[in-house]
C-alpha cells in the first residue's frame, strides 16, 4: 500500500475497502479507477472483489438490530445496579481493611519496639514473617499488573 506503481489488489486489498465505502483519497481512487480501466484479465480479480465488497455492503446496510423487550431491558439495568453496589462495598470493605490493618501494624511495631526482653529468635521470626508478607503482595501486584497489560481479551465486550 505504498501508493507508487500500478495497483496491485493482492497486495493492496484494503483500499479496495476503503474505495467501497467511499474513503479513498483523490490519488487512491485515480490509481484504482485506472487499474480498474485495464482489460478484464489484468483487472478482472479488483473487479470481483468490489462486486462482492458492495453486495456486502448492501446486505449489510439492510440489516436492523432486533429491539429488546423491556424485560431484557429492567433485567440488564438491575444487574449494573447490582454489580455497581457490590463494587462500592468491595472498595468500602477493602480501605476498612487497610486502615484497620495499618492501625495493627503501627501498634504491633510499636510493642516491638518498646519490648526489652524479647527473645532475638522471636523478633527475628517477626522481621522474616513481615519481609515475606510485603514480598508476596508485592509479588503478587506486579504480577495482576503484567497480565492485565498483556492479556489478549481485555478489550472483549460481553
């Protein structure tokens, strides 16, 4: 689709397309016009593609969407009313969690801290015990991060 040379529609199917519909440029549709004035052998196969590209869009252009009934219609707008609740309680829960979880950090450090005669196995359990739970969180987050980039379905509409 480089726009130079005589046009070949194998290699250049999409402007075939875009000829159809009506959105080629001036010098698309020059070149195509004057590939399309060749004789029936050289420009026959262009020819039949754009034959079958306006039957399409034809068919197409005809075809009308079936409006639900009203029942689809109270059933689907009850089920974003359900689904936006349950996402405000999840989100409302989880920074219940996490400030009550941070209270508990905070004083769990703070006793720690202040403790004189705690055993070293003990504070070294704790410092091991808290390293691995930050580690597995963090772990776990750039791995959710990772997928949701990658993943091949994210724009798929249900």
């Amino acid at each position: 689709m480089n726009g130079n040379g005589p046009f070949d529609p194998r290699k250049e199917a999409p402007l075939l397309s875009a000829y159809v519909d009506g959105e080629l440029d001036a010098a698309g549709v020059a070149r195509l016009e004057a590939h399309l004035a060749l004789p029936d052998d050289q420009s026959g196969y262009a020819q039949g593609e754009i034959k079958k590209l306006r039957r399409l869009a034809q068919v197409t252009a005809s075809l009308r969407l079936k409006e639900p009934p009203a029942e689809e219609w109270e059933v689907f707008w009850t089920s974003v009313y359900n689904r936006a609740e349950r996402s405000l309680g999840w989100i409302l829960l989880s920074i219940g969690l996490v400030a009550i979880g941070a209270w508990f950090v905070t004083q769990l450090v703070t006793a720690w801290i202040a403790a004189e005669n705690l055993p070293v196995f003990v504070s070294v359990g704790i410092f091991a015990a808290a390293a691995g739970i930050l580690v597995l969180v963090i772990s776990t987050v750039r791995e959710r991060i990772f997928k949701r980039r990658r993943t091949r379905y994210k724009d798929v509409i249900r």
